[in-house]
C-alpha cells in the first residue's frame, strides 16, 4: 500500500480538491509523535475563504477513518495522520520481504535510454585523485537509473585527442626515453609532461611545436600516432587497475579521439544553419545575446576543440542511443563550457538540447596541501591513495579482530568503501574538507559504520539460527521498531528523489539514517533471548534491514561485508 497515496485520496475526496495537488503538499512530520503524514492547510484558505485551523478541522470531519490509519488529529493548521502500526508493519515488511535485495526497484525508466558520460582521465597523465569524485558519482547515477528500469548507458569519454599530445611527443622527441616509459609506465609520461611545462615557461617556442605535432595527428601522420597509441596504452593499463579496484566497468569507452572523423560534418552543418561566423581567423558561435561568451569551434590553424568534440559526440550518441536524458558528470568550473555548447546545439534546431543535456556539476577535495595540479606534478595518484585506505582499516581489523577470516578482501572492500562513502554523502556540489580520521571512523557518519551495521546484521541472523520465515511482524508497533520500520518504507521514495535531483547523497543519506535507526532499535530491544513470536519478527525485521542496507551501497557502488 502507498499511504501517502492514500492519505491523499481521503483528503481530496474529504475536500473535494486535486490529488495530485495534495499528494504533493503531503508531509513526512520530523517526528512520529506529530504523526505519520501531515497536511498544512494554509494553501487552502485563500481559494476557501476560511482561516487554516477551521479548514483543518472541516477537512476532519469529513474523512471516514479507513483500517489502515489508527487516528487523524488537527493541529493548528495541520491534519496530523496517525497509520495503524500493526497494519503497517505487516504491509511494508512483507513487501521488502519479498522483494528481498531488489526493494526500492521499479520500472519508471522503462524504455529510456540515460547515457551518463563521466570518469574521463586524460590519457597519459596519471588517475589521481582529481578523478574520484566524477567516477563514483556518475557510477552511483549510473546504478540509480537502472535501479529504476531505465537502460543506462556508461561512457568513459577519455581524453585521447588534443593539444597535450603535442605537448607530450614534444618532450619525448627532446627528452624522452623508451626504456624509461616501458619501465616507468604513466608515472614516467607524466614526468615527460611536468618537464614539458617546466621548459615551455622559459621558451614558449615549445608551445608551438607542441601545437604543431597536435596538427599533425589530426591530418594523419604516421608517427604521431604512433606515438599516440603507445601513450594511449600504457595510460589504460594503469586506469584498469583503478577501475577494477573501484568494481567499476563502462559500456563504452569511445573517447575524443573517436570523434575525430565526425568533427567537420557537424561544422559543416554549423555553417549551412549559419550560426558560424568567423573571429580572427577562428570560427565561433556568438552568445552574446545569451549573455555568455563566444563559442570556439576552430582555431586559426583549423584546429578542433573541446567544444567541437563535445557538440560532435552527442549528435552521435542521439543517433546511436536515442537518449532521454545525456548526464555529464565534471566539475563546477565547467559550467560556462557545458552552457555554451548546450546552447549551440539547441542553436543548430535540436530542441531536445533544452530539457535531455543536463551538466551534473561538483565541488572539490581540498587537502592540506593546497591546490593539486599535474603540471606542476603535485599530484596524489588515485592507486596510492586506495592502498593508503585499505591500509589503515587493515591496521583497525588487526587490533579490533584479527582472527576475522578473509581479512583481506574485508580492508579492500571497507577501504575503498570508506572512500566512495565519504564523496557521496554530502551534496555533490559542495566542496570535500578532506581528514583520514573522519572518513575511516566505525563510529561516525561514514562508510565504515553502515557496513558494519550490515555485519551487526548477518551476526544476530546467524547467532539465532531460526527459521523466521513466518514471523507475525503485526507485533512490531514498539516505537524504535516503528521508527525503523518507516525508515525502511521510505527507501524507494528515496531512490527516486536521488535521481530526479541527480544528487546520489539523498541514498547514502538514507542508508545511514537506516543504520542509525537499527543500531537504536538492537541496543533497546533484546532480539535473541525476547519470546519466540518477538525473536522471530524482529528476525525479520534485522533480515530486511539488511537487505535495505546491502541494496543502498549496492547503488552507491559500496560492497556490503557479511563480517567485519
């Protein structure tokens, strides 16, 4: 049963207003004492004519009180709904019972397609930990969108093409070697790029031929990009690793390079819509009327740039995915180039740009060492970073219970769980004070102590080793296993809101209100030594708490241990 559906069609038909009017203004009060739904009568008392406590109390005395709801109170401006706990607990537990893990799925996205570009490193510079936050928050979106029913397609639009492969072949034609590459791997191209920069600040002619070679590629030669493809490889050996530790893998991982060849068509069309004109020898999209700056399509030398490649990439991925929504995932400091091409290909008559683009902005991860930058080579690699994690849980394990088995695999996954948690549980567009001890905590709001809740959980169904199957939970109307219980319920309006803002944190948010609801409920209520029908129920209710949790960091990208 929707209550809050229900609710709304007693008061609709009570005041014979809009359902879905109504359904919208419904409210979840902070605390069960003010009741279990409340509705404010103050949008009403223009249209009636009346003060909003008499509305209430009219709306009152019109509703016929259903079995599913125990009582309905007017407090002030507000109808406070009261359910009937034994109902409800029936009803919800039931019904996450037997959807098991996949509680919270549903079927709204079917048919669509939701292509998610995020991730994207440049190649042959190293992942570092500038790259975690588009990772993990385009790969919980990815997830949330499938949990849902659409066909969500990953992309991993890697930065292959541009003019930092010039720069790179530049500083290997003057100071690179091969066997240092093949021995040193990324950590040796990016040493070629920090000297590259190093050296061009003393002599710009550097930058020229740097733009040179990248002209090169773009017309073909040979040697470029063979040099290209080497520098190519090497970068993906190394982002694999990553990837793989991150359990993360992408439907596609089509970077600029493969719109190399699709580039000019869509230039070409730019001018046959005439919205190209051109500046200084470069080809631009006047936004001045939009208020923003020009867009850049090709530079002087006939040169692309990431406009072009972006602009050329949705036309194609439009045609290929039919797409209902294109997400990208990158930083607040792109906002202006993800307005300005948007604007352009809504410029171009593709009406679908206005409401099917949408940029999916985030803050930083400030460390104490200040701003992080790969050319100066102050960078932290995203690999030394995870093996940092994993080793501090592995150090708490040891001390809090080292005869755990499989202990390993456990730090890897709490490590790294502690990681993702950490990104994803404020809102994506805030920047991240970044502090180990916060982050690794098994006592705060972190990764670490929703995971161990998991565990709290799979250790009481195991200790009981009972079969709970055909648990009467009508009995669970106690107030912490209400409160749980509504928790719960509430998760699948949780998982839709999360994508309807784009916005993972509202899960990881929710998971950890459910890990703090359960913890409260296992320290006040005995569950092993209460009477059978109470030990059995509150079984029940451990196992979905469980599955509730397990299906959250599922979403989230999170492993959920079964010991800790």
């Amino acid at each position: 049963m929707d209550y809050k559906l229900e609710v709304a069609k007693l008061i609709a038909k009570a005041a014979n207003l809009d359902e879905r009017e109504i359904l919208q203004a419904i409210e979840i009060p902070p605390e069960s004492a003010m009741g279990d739904f409340a509705f404010p009568c103050f949008r009403l008392a223009k249209a009636m004519k009346q003060a909003p406590p008499a509305i209430a109390e009219n709306i009152r005395g019109q509703i016929e009180l259903p079995e599913f709801l125990d009582r309905v109170v007017v407090t002030g401006a507000y109808l406070n709904f009261f359910v009937d706990r034994a109902q409800y607990a029936k009803n919800a537990i039931g019904e996450i019972a037997s959807k098991a893990g996949r509680f919270g799925s549903a079927d709204i996205g079917k048919g669509g397609c939701v292509v998610i570009d995020y991730s994207a490193p440049n190649v042959a510079k190293p992942f570092h930990i500038g790259h975690l936050r588009s990772t993990v928050i385009g790969h919980a979106l990815y997830n949330i969108f499938n949990f849902l029913g659409y066909r969500s397609f990953s992309i991993n639009y890697l930065g292959d093409w541009g003019t930092q492969f010039g720069k790179i072949i530049t500083a290997y034609e003057h100071w690179g070697n091969d066997e240092e590459i093949k021995a040193g791997g990324i950590s040796a191209l990016l040493k070629l790029y920090v000297k590259f920069h190093d050296e061009a600040e003393k002599d710009p002619a550097f930058d020229e031929e740097a733009r040179s070679w990248f002209v090169k590629m773009e017309q073909g030669d040979k040697y470029a990009l063979k040099l290209w493809k080497w520098f190519f490889d090497v970068s993906m050996e190394e982002y694999q690793k990553i990837y793989s530790r991150l359990d993360i893998t992408f439907d596609s991982y089509d970077g600029e390079s493969f719109y190399n060849d699709k580039m000019m068509p869509v230039v070409e069309e730019m001018k046959e819509k005439n919205i190209l004109v051109k500046d200084d020898g470069a080809m631009i999209v006047d936004l001045e009327e939009y208020k923003m700056p020009p867009c850049l399509i090709l530079r002087r030398d006939g040169g692309t740039l990431y406009p072009t490649r972006d602009i050329a990439s949705v036309m194609y991925r439009k045609k290929e995915y039919d797409f209902v929504k294109a997400l990208y995932v990158t930083g607040n400091e792109q906002n202006l180039h993800f307005a300005q091409w948007f604007k352009v290909v809504e410029l171009m008559g593709y009406e679908w740009a206005k409401d099917q683009l949408v940029h999916i902005p985030f803050g930083l991860i400030n460390f104490a060492q200040g701003k992080l930058s790969t050319r100066k080579g102050n960078v932290i690699l995203m690999e030394k970073f995870l093996d940092d994690a994993v080793s501090k849980i592995r150090e708490v394990i040891e001390q809090k219970n080292p005869g755990l088995a499989n202990k390993e695999q456990v730090a890897e996954q709490v490590g790294i769980g502690a990681v993702i948690f950490n990104d994803l549980y404020n809102n994506r567009i805030k920047d991240i004070e970044f502090s180990w001890e916060r982050m690794l905590n098994f006592e705060g709001e972190t990764g670490p102590y929703v995971q161990y809740t998991h565990a709290r959980c799979n250790s009481v169904i195991n200790k009981a080793d009972v079969n709970y199957s055909d648990a009467d939970v009508s009995i669970l109307t106690g107030d912490d296993e209400f409160e749980l219980i509504k928790t719960l319920n509430a998760f699948p309006d949780k998982i839709i809101d999360a994508a309807n803002k784009y916005e993972p944190f509202v899960v990881s948010r929710h998971i950890m209100h459910v890990a703090q609801m359960y913890n409260k409920f296992y320290h006040n209520n005995n569950i092993l030594r209460a009477n059978e029908d109470v030990k059995k129920a509150r079984l029940l209710l451990t196992k979905c708490t469980k599955d509730v949790i397990a299906a959250g960091l599922g979403l989230l990208g999170i492993k959920a241990p079964e010991e800790m």
